[in-house]
C-alpha cells in the first residue's frame, strides 16, 4: 500500500512539475492531453488550482472546459473520418441502433449530459460517436465545453467549501458506486426534461389564448356563440 502512495504521490509531483510554468494555462493544457489522448486525473489538477488560487476560481473553470473541448477536436477528426466503422465493430446492432437514435433524438444532451459526469463515465466513447454519426462540429464544441463547465462548476465549489481533501472522497465514492450515480443524474435530468416539456406547452397554449383575445373576428365569434 505505501508503494502505490509513493507511485501516485511521485506521478503528482511530476504532473505539477510540468504544468507550473504554463501558469493558468496549465489547466487548458492538461484539459486538452485528457480529452485528447489520455486519461489524467482532472479533478484532482483542477481542484488543486482551485484550492491554491481561489481569486482566479471561474477563469480555471473556464479554461478547464475549453481545454476539454479543444482537446475532443482530435477524437472528432478520428470518428468523422472513421468511427462508425470503429463503433459497429465493437457494438452489438442493437446497441449501435440505440445509441444513433439517442443521437438523432437529442444531439446535444446526448453529449452534453456524458460530458458532466466524472470517472469512470466512457466519455471518449461518447465524443467518438457524436462524431461518427456527424455531429454539427460547432455544436459538438459547445456541448462539451457546456457539460464540463458545468461538471467543474460544482467541482469548484466543492473545492472551496470542504477542500481537495472532500474531492478526493467524491471521486472515490462515484468510482465504486458508479452505477448509482449514473442512475440519480439519469432521474434528474428526466425530471428537469419533463418540466421543461410542461412548461413549454403551459407558454404555448398562454400565447394561444393571448392570441385568441386579440383577434376582433374570434372574438366576436366567441360573443356571438356566447349569445
């Protein structure tokens, strides 16, 4: 057990090595290798610029998710060019029907929503087939920048209300009960879909009625069927 203290505590060391003279372009650069290539420990840098420079708290937001998005740039070009080849050879027909339906009903939450959650979510996975079923480029952009703002948004904050430490926890609890996580996000993000539908259609048929009363001739109709 000290051995892998000693492993993890050496391979931080290393990665705070490179990044301390980026500066705050640090968490860009770091964003973009993890999206890009290979899986880094995101919410432990992040967290630890955070913890270190409170002040700049929303710019690291920020550049974490642009980082993020600009590093999926790579896995795009990989899955517009050849995905869907990559994608049927690794699911099941019916897996790939489900998930290019997904894609075809909501293009942007299919992505945005992947993009919020932590470890161990197979959200290369995700990138590779918003690609390959030929997402509007400008749209892939901003559905993850969306989705990882948001996922750092609250990283942040937990950061700066119990500390690095708490985050450390946070990972840790989501890696071995990944599944009920994924279950509670799935819950809440159905119940806010659903809400947003009934207020949608509550607007719509209040600009209905709006529009009724302002029409002499429906008036009129109404009195005289009133009458």
């Amino acid at each position: 057990m000290k051995t892998i203290k000693h492993i993890f505590s050496a391979y931080g060391k290393w990665i705070w090595g490179i990044l301390a003279p980026l500066g705050v372009w640090g968490v860009f650069a770091i964003a973009a290798v993890d999206a890009a290539f290979m899986g880094l420990p995101m919410d432990a840098i992040v967290a630890g610029y955070i913890y270190k420079d409170p002040h700049r708290f929303l710019l690291y937001v920020v550049l974490a998710a642009a980082g993020s998005a600009f590093g999926s740039i790579v896995i795009y070009i990989i899955g517009y060019t050849g995905g869907e080849v990559l994608l049927r050879k690794r699911l099941s027909p019916e897996r790939f029907q489900k998930i290019h339906a997904s894609f075809d009903k909501h293009e942007f939450l299919a992505l945005m929503f992947p993009a919020m959650l932590p470890p161990p979510t197979p959200f290369k996975a995700v990138v590779l087939a918003a690609a390959a079923f030929e997402m509007n480029f400008g749209r892939f952009m901003l559905a993850i920048f969306a989705g990882r703002f948001f996922r750092f948004l609250i990283l942040g904050v937990l950061t700066l209300k119990f500390g690095p430490q708490f985050v450390d926890f946070a990972v840790h609890i989501v890696a071995h009960r990944f599944r009920w996580v994924l279950l509670a996000a799935l819950v809440g993000l159905a119940a806010w879909l659903i809400l947003r539908r009934r207020r949608s259609a509550k607007r719509s048929a209040q600009k209905e009625n709006a529009a009724g009363m302002e029409n002499p001739r429906l008036r009129s109709e109404q009195n005289s069927s009133g009458n």
